[in-house]
C-alpha cells in the first residue's frame, strides 16, 4: 500500500513538473546582428569622465551607437525595460511582477504599438528606434553572458512600446489603477533600483521616491551680463529604469544635442542643442476620469450605457510567472474594455477608465522633432504634435526666448460635471474625445520680468513678474494644478530678491537649501513649538529645540536632522496626495529614532544626509523639497538617510549676444550606471557632493583631446 501511495505521488508530481515545464528559449543565433554594426558609420567617444559622445553620418547611425554605448554601461535596465514592455517581466522576475504584465494587456500597449507602427509613426522614427535596438542586439551578440535568456534581439517595436506604457505613468496613472482594484491608494509601480527590497517595476507600497522637479530660465533683459541662461534639474531615483543617462549625439543630418535619456530610449529627453533647450519637470493635472458602471444582472458580459446594454470588448491574457528555474506558471486572465476604456472589477465596484495617451504611438516622433529644432517656432511646431501625455517644458533659446509650456493632452471635455470624481458610466455624452488644441494649453512665454520656473506647482506661479497665468482663464473641466511646492515657494522668493541674476546667482538659487517661511516645514515648527507636550519634559525641550531652527538643511546644521525628520511624513503625503500623518506623532517618531541611533536630537545633518555609491560615502546638503533636493531611505542600523533620488542630472546651458554657447553639468554618480568596478562608476559624485559642475564638451577636437576611450561600435569597441 505504501508503494502504491509513493508511486502514485510521484506520478502526480512527474505531471505537475510536466505541466510547470516551461524553460526560456534557447539563445538565438546571434552572429547576424554582430555584423549590423557594419552597416552603421558611426563613432564613440568618451570623455575623461566616460559620456559617450556618439558621432554618426546619419540620425540612425547616432540610435545605433547610443544603443551601444548605453548597452555597455546599463544593459541590466535596458534589459528590465525591455521584459516590462513586452508584459513578460513575470517570466524573469516571478509572480511580484505579474500585476505589471497584467497592465500591460489591460491598457493594451502591443495593441497600439501593431495596430499604428507602421501607420502613425513616421520612418525616421522608426529608424531610430531600429536603429538603437540594433545597437542593443549587436552589443548582446559580442556579450551573451549578460543577456537574459530569451529576451533578444530587441525590435523597434520594443522600444515604441517602452514610450506607450511609460508616458501616462508620469502623471500618476498605475496610482489611480491600483487604487481601483485594491480600493484604497496605497501602492504604485516602483521605479527605483533593483538593488532594493522590492524590484523595479513591481507594484507594492509607495516607496517615497518622489518624481519632481525644477526648471528655470533666465532672459538676457533678466541677466547680469546679458546672456540666456536655462538650468535642467530634474528629480528622479538615483537608480533603476528611470535614472537619468548622460549623453551627446551629433549626426550630419542636424542631430547635435546634449542632455538626458532613460534606458530604452534612443534620443535626448530633454537638455539642449547649439540653439535651444528646455527643461522637464513632472505635472498632474486631472486627466483620468474613472466611470462607475451598472453590470446586466443577467449577463455579466454587459454594461448600461444609454438605457441600453453594451457588451464588453473581451481578450484574453496568459501571463507566464517564474517559480524557479525552468519551471514557470501560465496565469490565464480576461480584460474587459467598454466604450470608455479599460474595465477593472474591484472591492468598491465595476469601474471603467479613460485617460490621456490612451493608443499615443508618436512620443518619439515629437521627441525626435525636438532634438532637432533649431529655433521657436520648429520647437513650437513640435509641441503641437500634443504626443506627450504630460510633463511641464522650460524653454530657453539663443534669440533670448525663454518661457514655460504647462503641457499636457487635456481632455475635451464637456463643462458642467464633476470631473475630478467618480462619474456615472451609464451616460454616453460623458465619455469624452479627443484632446484641447496646444493653442488652449497653458503657456507662458517671454515674462515681463524675464525669469521662468516651474517646481511641479500651478502653473499660475511661473514667473516673479506681474502677467503670470490668470486662473479664470482656463475652464474647471481641464483640472489645472492649483499647488504650490516648497520649491516654487523659494524659487519665487529668490527670483524677487535678486533683480539682476548672474551665473553665480544662479547657480546658488539652483543650490538653495532652505524652507520658505510660507512652506509646509515652517508652520509644522510653529504647531509644534506651540504645542503642550504637559509632563513629558524630553519633547517639550525637543521642542523648544526645534523652535530654533533657522529652516536651513546645510550639511553643518544641527537642527536640519530633527526638522526633517518631523516634517518629512507630511511632505511626502502632499507630494503623493495622501492623507496628512499626524504631526506631533510625526515629531514624537523623530526624536526616538535620533536618540536611540545618535544618543542626541542635534547631530549634524551631515552624519545622517549621505550619497553612497558602492563602498563610498560623501555627505550632501539638501533635504526633501528644498531646491537642492534630496531624498533618502532611513537605516536604522546606522541612523543614515542614503540619498536615492531628488537632485540627478543637472545642467546650466548659457547664450551670449555674439552667438556663442557654453555648458556645464553634473551627474549624481557617473556614466557607468551599474559597473561597480569601473572608473566611471562614482567619479562625478564627489563634485555632485559639493555642488560643483563639470565643462560640457561638444567639439570634437576638444572631445578627442580628453578622450578616455575611441571606438566603432560593435567593431572595435574592445580597443
């Protein structure tokens, strides 16, 4: 008997090991796409400090090389990006991803990438997209072992697919799915590094990892010696998918354009050519709209739309999820879709959702007409392509333009309801089409005052002078941003303080580390120092101490640790529209961690605020929303916040009257995104720490004096 119950568990377990069997494809051969490199003319070189500077005959051949290059310095984010945009990121990393493979299908990404293609993106889009992923392939064919088993070649529809799911996530969107099929908002999509707890791409708690922002620009009229001044200074994780990468492409068809890209990208995203430049900071303005439907209680397969019942648009999805080795879980789901969009069933109800960049394929087609404006209006004409979702532009250029576009594809939608809440699902003429023309997008260009900025904030703050945008202007029905960010508060209070702005102003507003006394921090210490804490003399004293603090976050201040950590839970939730914590348990928290990692509440903020790259530490000014902005995971080991996002690649970009142009940047950590061991890895952390810039090079020759490396791409690159 007992045989007969052992062999009959190992029949059962031999038919589950045959139903689990599922190994990865076997690599492809991969020789062919090593010899595409001989179809590109195309050069690397890179600086002393390891920026790829990719000069190509043509716009092609410069995707190829930069796909190359960013292959070799981060192909384990590349390689990330590409498994998410094909919804196959379960078979690689287990059943934590499933839910972003899920909502691929559901927002039907490789619907829109096959069905528009070919169509709605030109060919010199797609060529750069091919082009890149060629780049990719042929750096994969010379470098097998560091390729996720059936993963390649990549394709250019990879990369189009790549720009279809990320862009609407900018302004918020996993945030309101999530919210739909949990029925509270309490998780996000990670975009942070894989080196974390919880990986890249996989949904779970929001990790408070802050996408903002700053942006400003300075006319010649505004300047001290009369120059055009614009500085980028995006905010983002210091790592992972969306970590900014360095970058100079140049090509004999006009490409010549300094700035940065994300890994799956084959253009800048935003930085500046010879002419022109702008700025990206993150905006949300209301452009999801979520409809309650009424399901048939006789067929589950329709909804109430008109007194009439509709039927669902149903598809199936088979989502493969890795158990361990070669065995994998084939997860069969349905996706429902109604006239308004994506349908999700959750705990509070049925609910179907429209929002903006639902079937967008052109985002590198507007990004591509950017990197090569020349001039206001191609850069104007650009923007009306509306192809991006959201994101604010700061734009400066060598005539002396400088102004702020509050971009966005904001719905047509009809005045009256009330947008901003849940709507009734059962009404067509709620369900809106198409997009407000760029004419109606809010904008602002050439202030009387002659500054510009935008710090993820209303677009009625954008400039120190008196013709900022007038809110009765634009209709309810857009959702326009009405916040204000301690970043803009302080921008604004720099700007009118300085009449006169030169590269040194500049560049110590750009590093301000202060809270406005308008800002959250400074009304929190008010309440506080108010506040009767009766019998419990240690927080009372905590208090008083507090009471002191003169709002600065310098790296010497021993009042900045105390103050951060107070106000850092109520700065996060306004960031991400969360309920406010309560501030007094807030303060209670922060002076336990202090005295039980620091024996003191009054460290210096420069033993607890820290850049680590690998086994290297540096200390930094700065905090969360102050302008030289810094955010950070609390170790409650060491007592340290390990910065991991907010300041990352910053740039200043200067026009003179005679015509001539200059440059400087930084990058948080270096070129060599995730190769510990090489030079490159950490080098320009030193100079982030200390808010210094490095020259940007741009002509060749001064490019090749300083050259730390030469080479073809897929050719000599060894050498």
């Amino acid at each position: 008997m007992r045989k007969w119950i052992a062999g009959s568990i190992l029949l059962v377990v031999a038919a589950a090991a045959t139903w689990l069997w599922s190994p990865l494809p076997p690599p492809p051969n991969m020789a062919g796409w090593a010899e595409k490199a001989n179809e590109y003319d195309v050069e690397v070189i890179r600086d002393q400090w390891g920026v790829p500077h990719v000069f190509g005959k043509r716009d092609a051949d410069t995707a190829f090389g930069l796909g190359y290059a960013h292959a070799e310095d981060d192909l384990e984010n590349i390689q990330l990006t590409l498994a998410v945009s094909r919804g196959q990121l379960a078979r690689y990393k287990g059943k934590a991803a499933a839910p972003t493979d899920y909502l691929i299908a559901l927002l039907g990404v490789w619907d829109t990438v096959n069905e528009g293609y070919d169509v709605k993106l030109p060919g010199a889009a797609r060529e750069l997209a091919e082009a890149y992923a060629d780049g990719l392939n042929a750096y994969v064919a010379q470098h097998p072992e560091e390729a996720w088993q059936g993963l390649f070649p990549a394709s250019g529809k990879d990369i189009a697919a790549g720009f279809v799911f990320k862009t609407p996530l900018f302004y918020g969107l996993d945030q309101t799915l999530l919210q739909l099929f949990e029925g509270a908002p309490k998780s996000e999509l990670a975009w942070e590094s894989q080196d974390s707890e919880r990986l890249a791409w996989t949904v779970g708690p929001r990790s408070g990892t802050e996408t903002g922002s700053n942006a400003f620009a300075v006319a010649p009229a505004r300047s001290a010696d009369g120059k055009t001044r614009l500085v980028v200074n995006s905010h983002q994780p210091f790592t992972g998918p969306v970590a900014w990468y360095e970058i100079h492409l140049h090509s004999e068809e006009g490409l010549d354009i300094w700035g940065g890209t994300f890994p799956g990208a084959p253009l800048v995203l935003h930085g500046f050519n010879r002419h022109l430049g702008w700025a990206n900071t993150v905006n949300k303005p209301d452009l999801i709209d979520v409809y309650r439907l009424t399901i048939n209680p006789e067929n589950e397969q329709q909804y109430l739309l008109d007194g009439q019942w509709q039927d669902f648009t149903v598809s199936d999805v088979n989502i493969e999820v890795r158990l361990f080795g070669p065995f994998a879980f084939t997860a069969h789901r349905q996706i429902l879709s109604s006239l308004h969009g994506p349908v999700i069933e959750g705990p509070d109800g049925i609910f179907a959702v429209r929002y903006a960049g639902r079937g967008e394929l052109r985002q590198l087609e507007q990004y591509r007409r950017l990197n090569k404006a020349e001039n206001l209006e191609e850069w104007l004409n650009a923007m009306r392509m509306l192809a991006a979702p959201s994101i604010n532009y700061v734009y400066a250029d060598e005539k002396g333009n400088v102004g702020l576009v509050y971009n966005a594809q904001f719905p047509d939608r009809q005045d009256g309801p009330d947008w901003e809440n849940t709507l009734p699902g059962d009404q067509s003429k709620l369900i809106w089409n198409g997009y407000r023309p760029f004419e109606r997008v809010p904008k602002i260009f050439n202030p009387e005052s002659g500054f510009v900025f935008n710090a993820n904030n209303t677009p009625y703050l954008a400039t120190d002078g008196g013709d900022n945008l007038n809110a009765a202007s634009f209709p309810v029905s857009m959702g326009l941003e009405t916040r204000q960010t301690n970043r803009s508060l302080r921008l604004f209070e720099l700007a009118k303080e300085t009449p006169s702005i030169s590269r040194e102003d500049l560049l110590r507003i750009k590093f301000d580390t202060r809270y406005s006394v308008n800002s959250l921090a400074a009304a929190a210490q008010h309440t506080i120092a108010a506040h009767d804490f009766g019998s419990d003399q240690a927080l009372t004293d905590a208090a008083g101490f507090l009471g002191e603090w003169d709002l600065e976050t310098n790296a010497s201040n021993r009042h900045t640790a105390l103050g951060v950590l107070t106000i850092y839970p109520t700065i996060r939730a306004g960031l991400m529209g969360q309920p406010t914590p309560n501030l007094i348990d807030s303060f209670a928290a922060a002076v336990e961690f202090l005295v039980s990692t620091h024996d003191r509440i009054d460290p210096e903020w420069q033993e607890l605020n820290v850049l680590r790259r690998g086994n290297k530490e540096w200390a930094v000014d700065g905090g969360p929303d102050t302008v030289r902005a810094i955010y950070g995971s609390l170790e409650d080991d060491t007592g340290k916040i390990i910065a991991n996002a907010g300041d990352t690649l910053i740039s200043i970009t200067e026009w003179a009257a005679d015509g001539t142009m200059s440059a400087a940047s930084i990058h948080q950590f270096g070129s060599a995104t995730t190769h510990m061991n090489n030079p490159h890895f950490a080098d320009q952390a030193p100079l982030f720490s200390n808010e210094q810039l490095k020259p940007v090079l741009l002509e060749k020759d001064e490019i090749v004096q300083h050259a730390s490396r030469r080479y073809r791409p897929g050719i000599n690159a060894g050498n």
